[in-house]
C-alpha cells in the first residue's frame, strides 16, 4: 500500500462561515484507492471538508491538488475536474421529473461524454450492478430511500469518476434499508475505487475502511487504520466519542 | 340589448380579439424579460441582483396607467428632441411595450420564487456531476420550478388580460375601448358595459378552466 500514488493532497485546508470557522487547518493525503472514512461528532466539520473536495464549498484558505490539478485555482476548470469526483447526498438529490434512467444518463449525455445510446447501455449496466435494473423507467418517487441511494451512487459512477464522496449515505434511511445501500459501497471498495466517506457506521467503517480519520472541532484529532482507532485510540476526544457510539 | 349586439357584434369581437392579442403578445414577451430578470435576482452576481430588484421596484412600484402614458406620450417626445423627428410609437406598440414590462417585473417575481422553491440539493447534485450553473439551472431547476410557478402564471395572465383595458387611455382600441365608442353612439350604458363585462367574464373563466385542466396534466407525469 504504500507505493500506491497520491490522489488527493490536502493542505491546510480552511473554511469559514462568516465568524464561524468550521475547518481550522486540515491536511491529509489520499492515496489512490484508498477508503477514508471521516468520523466525528456533528458539527465537527466532516461533511464541510468533504464538500470542500469538490468545491461544492468555497475553501477560504489552504489548496487541496486533485491528480495534482489545484481545486481551489480559479483558474480550474472546475467542471472539468467535478466530472471525475462522484458524489453522493444523505439526502439523494435524485432529479424528481426524471425517470431513474434519465437520472443517470443526464450528465454523460450533457457533457458529450457518450452518445444517447452509450448512455443508455451505461446506465443500464450499472444499474444491473446496484440492483435496479427493473425500476429504470420509474419515477424518483416510487421507489423506496435505499432504492434511492442505490440509483444516486448509479448516477455518480455514471461519469466514470475514479474518486467517490459519501457524504452520509445512509444517515437519511429507514434502518432495514441501510445494509443494501452499504452492500453497494462495500463492493465499490472491493474494484479498487477512491472513497472519502463520511458515515456513522461503525461496522462499515471497520470492514472496509483502510483509515479511518475522527474529527472534532474543525481539526483532525487522530487517524488510523480502523484496528488502531477503534481498539486502541490513544486521544481522549476520540476515546469519549467512541464510548458514545460504541 | 340584442339592439347593441345586432349593430356592434363585429365590433365587439374585434375588440375582443385585439385583447387577447394584446394579453398573449404580453404575456410572451414578459416571460422572457421575468425569466432574464428573475436569473438576474437569484444569481449570486451584485451588479445583477441591484439590476433585478430596481426593475422589478420601479415597475412594481408605478401604476400600469402612469407607465402608460410615459411610454406613449413622454418617449417619443424624447426621442423627437434628441434628432428623430418623425419617430412615433402606436397604441398597440406602446400598449405591448406597458404591459410586457409591467407583467414582465410580477412573472420576474413568480420565477425568482419558482426557483428558490426547488430544494438546493438538486444545484449540489447536478453541479456535482460536472454540470455548468447554466446547464443546472435549465435541465434540472428550471423544469422542476415552472410546477410550482403554473398557478401564480395562470393568476397573472388574467390580470394582464384584465389590465389591457387600462390601454384603452392610450387609445388602443381593445374591449373597453369598443365599449365606450358605444356608449357614445347609443348612450345605453347599463346594457352596453353588462355585454363588456359578460364577455370579459367568460373568455376569463373559460382560459383558466383550460389553463387548470393542462396544470392537471402536467402534475400527473411526475
């Protein structure tokens, strides 16, 4: 694992919101293939680091390099680069007045990635691969959350991303819907794609992630493979977090 | 009565049929000026937003007769003097240019709210996959919103079909306007505004039946 190259390069990264500093000095390397999962007490700045990945919020200091590409230039074509970052809502963001199919097939279509028909024969893969193959000319609103989530990691593999953002995936579900949502996420770590999630999850985090990376207060307190974090976590902040969710 | 409509029939529909020119021709041209300015407000560009909201102030802010008479009478004085002697607007010029801009700044408003009703997880979502803010906004935004936009639409294209009366101060011969040359000739103006108000009526409740049944329609694909 550890010739393995640099995927994404943090370096004290900093967000605020107006007064309010939500990321104070984050810095952290992401190898390629590498499963990071973020953890940390709400209000810790997990999901805000995550979406500062891909732009979706404005870093107020610090760079952060993608492939080596910095994110955070204005000169960037953040388009271009967001075409390789998947992403992933708690809150599924499916496209209402689009049929779970139409939902995959928008943006590789749009962004003249394929033809009309290379979409459609992608889209159908990969719904093959989440399980959804017999609901692509439903409605978002016919099917159930983990249903949802499942079309939703569907559409961001779509663009042929090779990093994925989880940003807590399963936190929005029904509790008998998270394993298939998991089960998803568990096999996409298996092919050898790029992970950042940020989850609650416990046990998934143990079985899949190779670092896990617990965050209070806009700081990364500790990191770690899961053995070390969860077994034997050495910062009090950590220890205290643990014993609450454990 | 049956007297009025026998010698004013033709009249009376050709009036009839000049509002609901008027009203569509309106209409259309205030959905692009409420779409070009409702972007314009809900964009994150300063400069953008203070042309927004001034448009959509000013015009709110003045009555559509007063807007009226300034495009009619006060335009075309000032585009004389400054070297166009022969320049000149029509009534139904003026009367489109009054009304698409008045209607214009209530559609920009209906838009503006249109979009911001639309959750912004769906922006997130459809940036994240690398799609432009344009592309965001016409293929996931603007399509979700204009669901909830139809019934304030349909409530703004009978006012607009309403105010086109208010034209006829300036001389644009619509209903209203046929209704008062009538009045003239026969000097019975109990029946002549009952036929104007009955017709006003039921071009109005018939529009919107139809205009209630094709919202019916487009809610149910979702």
């Amino acid at each position: 694992m550890a010739d393995r190259e640099v995927k994404i390069h943090v370096e004290n990264l900093k967000k605020s919101f107006g007064k309010l500093e939500v990321l104070k000095d984050i810095s952290m390397d992401i190898e390629e293939g590498e499963v990071v999962v973020l953890l940390g007490p709400s209000g810790s700045g997990k999901s805000t680091f995550l979406r500062c990945l891909n732009q979706l919020e404005k870093a107020t200091g610090g760079t952060i390099l993608v492939d080596g590409q910095c994110v955070t230039d204005h000169k960037t074509d953040i388009n271009k680069l967001r075409e390789n970052i998947g992403m992933v809502f708690q809150h599924f963001n499916l496209f209402p007045h689009k049929t779970v199919l139409e939902n995959i097939m928008l943006a590789p279509v749009e962004l003249k990635k394929m033809t009309k028909a290379e979409a459609r024969e992608k889209g159908m893969q990969l719904l093959k691969r989440v399980g959804m193959a017999d609901k692509a000319e439903v409605y978002p609103s016919q099917i159930s959350g983990g249903q949802k989530q499942r079309v939703a990691i569907a559409r961001a593999l779509a663009m042929n991303p090779d990093v994925m953002l989880f940003d807590e995936p399963t936190s929005a579900l029904d509790p008998e819907m998270v394993g298939e949502v998991l089960m998803v996420m568990k096999e996409l770590a298996a092919e050898g794609m790029t992970m950042v999630v940020v989850t609650h999850e416990i046990g998934f985090a143990r079985e899949v992630a190779d670092r896990v990376v617990f965050m209070d207060a806009g700081y990364i307190v500790e990191q770690g493979t899961p053995e070390e974090v969860f077994n034997h976590p050495k910062e009090p902040r950590t220890i205290d977090f643990l014993n609450k969710v454990l | 009565m049956i007297g009025i409509i026998q010698s004013y029939g033709t009249m009376l529909l050709e009036g009839m049929g000049r509002t609901l020119l008027q009203t569509f021709l309106s209409l259309l041209f205030a959905m692009v000026i409420g779409l070009i300015f409702a972007l314009m407000n809900v964009g994150r560009n300063r400069v953008f937003n203070l042309i927004g909201t001034f448009y959509v102030d000013a015009v709110r802010g003045v009555p559509l007769i007063v807007l009226a008479y300034f495009i009619y009478f006060g335009i075309p004085t000032a585009i004389q003097t400054i070297g166009f002697s022969d320049f000149r607007l029509s009534s139904i010029q003026a009367g489109a240019i009054a009304l698409s801009m008045n209607c214009g700044a209530y559609m920009a408003e209906i838009i503006r709210a249109g979009i911001e009703s639309v959750d912004k997880g769906q922006m997130e979502a459809s940036r994240s996959l690398g799609l432009s803010y344009g592309k965001s906004m016409r293929l996931v935004i603007l399509p979700q919103a204009i669901r909830t936009m139809i019934p304030s639409i349909i409530n703004q294209f009978i006012i607009t079909l309403k105010d086109t009366s208010i034209l006829s101060v300036i001389g644009f011969t619509e209903l209203t306007n046929v209704g008062k040359t009538i009045m003239g000739n026969t000097f019975k103006s109990l029946e002549t505004w009952a036929i104007i108000g009955i017709m006003y009526m039921v071009v109005i409740v018939t529009l919107s039946k139809l205009a209630k049944r094709l919202e019916r329609r487009l809610s149910r694909g979702r």
